[in-house]
C-alpha cells in the first residue's frame, strides 16, 4: 500500500508542477497592450447554429458590435426547428451585414456543425476565418486584440479560452475538475511548441488563417468529429502551423450548459469520441481517474502509518495546485473541495458515453443520429 501511495504522491507532484508552471505560461489576451496593425486582414466571421433560439441573439448583437473595420458575418441555420430560423431573418433585415444561410440536408458523411462550418468557410473572402459558437458573447475589442496578437506572433492558428458562466454550483463545481482534466491531457500551453505533440482548438474562437485552413484539408478531414475544435488544431499543426492558446477572461463568455443534466447529457457525445471510441482507453482512462481523484481522499480514512503520510500529501497538493487552477481560471479557490466527487461524475460521464455508443451504435447529436462505424473511420 505504501508503494501506491508513493506512486501516487509521486504523479500528483509532477503533474501539478508541470500545470501550475504551464498554466502561468499561457498569456491573458486582456493583459496585452494593443499595437496598431498596419494592415488589418479581412476577416470572415462562421458561425453555426441549430435550435439556438435562446442565446442566438444576444450573440450575434455582440458580434455586430465588434470594434473592427473589415468583416464579414455568414451564419449557418444548419436545420433548426426552433425559432432561430426567425429571429435570423429578422435580425438580418436589421442588419444587411448578416448572411443567413439556411441549411436544410445533410449529406452523409458529415457531422451537421463540421457540415455548417464548411459550408460558411467555403463563402468566405476573408483572409482570416473566425469559427465560433452561436452562444458566445464578445467584448466590442475582442477581435481587434485577437488580430493584433496574431499577427504580432505570426501565427496561423489563434484559440481562445472564454469566460465559462453556469448559472448553478453543480456545474461550477465540475468545471473545475473538468479543467483540470482538460489540462492535464491536452498540455495547451504546449500547443505554441512546433517540437510538442499537444495541439489546441477551442469551439467558442477559433482564428485561422484561410491559406492555412484551406492547405490542411477544410472540416473534409475532420466531417465526422464531434471534438472538431481540437481536431481542426490538429490538423493545422500537423501541416507546419503555428497555433496558440491564450485566456479571453474579460473578452468573451460562453454558457456552458444552463444545469447538471444538459452538462452530463452535452459530454456524452465526445468523451468518448475524445479517446478515439477505445473500450481499453476508456477502461484504463476511468480507473486512472478515480484512482488519482477520488481514492487518495478516501485512501486517508482507511490506510495507516506511512502510506496515510503519502496519501494526506498526496491530498493536500492536489488541492493546493487544483485551488491555484481555478484563480487562474477565475474560479473560487474552494471549488477544489469538491474535486473528489466530480471526478466520479466525470468516469461516470465517459463510461456512460462509452457503453450508449457502443449500444446505439454511434452517437445522437442535436436531433441527428450518427453511425459508429462512420465515427470510428475518421481518425485523425
């Protein structure tokens, strides 16, 4: 038993360095003094949308808004059957600038968001291409600031972290854990490393030049990802381009999911699609999970003498490095309390994914049932 709780110890202080240093790493957009831009790229604003009738407003307004002087905005009713059709029309008689595109079959072989976002990028003129979520709201700077930083640091690729709002504690709760998890697998601030093999996409702002994204193969190569953000950062690396992540607290904000049961049933689609619809994966993955989270704080009710030592530090720097994650991400500190219990809901999450894919034979999304067999051949 002191073996494992040495072992235990031993992991959860390399990874709390390696996130605590990298997490301090990645740059605040808000914190970086703008340079006027001698030429300012036309860009091209995608977004997506489908039953979006609750959010899709204040969003689009947002975007409107944007302090900066060349855009164009193409927005994609992918086949809602709601009133975003509606208030699309609406607002695009308001405002000329809008191009609605309705979207009304998907062709096989195609996720209807990857579908969408093809779709908008192949109307686009811009230089640039923003893809973003039709619930994303965005400071009138944000753009102008997410170009100066491109440009300054000749990327191609730009992610941005938004400001996550739920508007109740138990999703607050895991999303603390969940960005811990996301961290620790994904290592986005590695992402800017040519010589690293994390990679970085982030649904809510993806900013990508059109050369870059049209070289690397469109969503033609990703049709079939739910996890397409972190796949079109995949792609894009892998052909030679440079990418980043950085934090846009202060600059746009995302509802998450509006409670615990739309959390839980939102995740189902990609979780297991995020370990490329592996059983061993997931298998290994969960036990890793509860083995790391929630075992080292039942293990100091149960064990003695020296492997109680381990385990209570094994505790006490996991709370001391998850509580310093969440002020970073604006988050209260003692969210990290809760860390045990929502690392279980998290394996229950991706266990739950696993065995309904596996049952259904592939994933349902927004309405829209899609084949594993289908799902499984677009590796990437």
């Amino acid at each position: 038993m002191s073996v494992l709780a040495g072992l235990t110890l031993c992991i959860v202080l390399v990874w709390g360095i390696d996130m605590a240093y990298g997490n301090r790493s990645i740059t605040c957009l808000r914190d970086v003094p703008r340079n006027p831009a001698t030429h300012l790229p036309r860009v091209s604003v995608i977004v997506p949308a489908r039953n979006e009738q609750r959010k899709i407003k204040e969003a689009l307004e947002s975007l409107l808004t944007l302090d900066y002087p060349d855009l164009e905005f193409i927005i994609l009713n992918d086949r809602s059957t709601d009133q975003t059709g509606a208030i699309l029309a609406e607002m695009a008689a308001e405002d000329a600038r809008l191009q609605i595109v309705n979207i009304t079959e998907l062709p096989t072989g195609w996720l209807g968001k990857n579908y969408a976002l093809y779709c908008g990028a192949q109307r686009a003129n811009g230089e640039l291409l923003l893809f973003t979520d039709a619930d994303v709201v965005m400071e009138p700077s944000t753009l102008a600031m997410a170009v100066g930083y491109f440009q300054t640091h000749h990327l191609h690729h730009l992610a941005i972290m938004p400001r996550v709002s739920l508007p109740t504690l138990l999703p607050r709760l895991f999303c603390s854990a969940f960005g811990i998890f996301f961290s620790g697998f994904m290592r986005p601030w590695k992402a800017k490393d040519p010589a690293s093999r994390s990679v970085i996409g982030i649904g809510a702002f993806n900013l990508v030049a059109a050369e870059a994204y049209r070289a690397s193969g469109t969503h033609r190569v990703i049709a079939m990802r739910p996890d397409d953000d972190i796949k079109l950062g995949k792609i894009l690396k892998k052909a030679g381009y440079r990418q980043e992540m950085v934090l846009g607290m202060g600059l746009l904000t995302v509802e998450w999911y509006s409670s615990l049961g739309e959390l839980i049933d939102g995740l189902m689609k990609n979780t297991f699609a995020g370990i490329d619809y592996s059983v061993a994966k997931s298998v290994g993955a969960g036990v890793a999970v509860l083995l790391l989270n929630l075992w080292p704080f039942l293990a100091i009710f149960v064990v003695r003498g020296l492997a109680w030592v381990l385990y209570m530090l094994a505790v006490i720097l996991m709370l001391l490095f998850i509580s310093d994650a969440n002020h970073l991400y604006g988050l209260p500190r003692r969210y990290a309390f809760a860390h045990p219990l929502s690392s279980l809901l998290f394996v229950y999450i991706l266990w739950k994914s696993t065995l309904r894919t596996l049952w259904t034979g592939g994933i349902r999304w927004r309405g829209t049932h899609y084949p594993l067999k289908l799902l499984r051949a677009n590796r990437v």
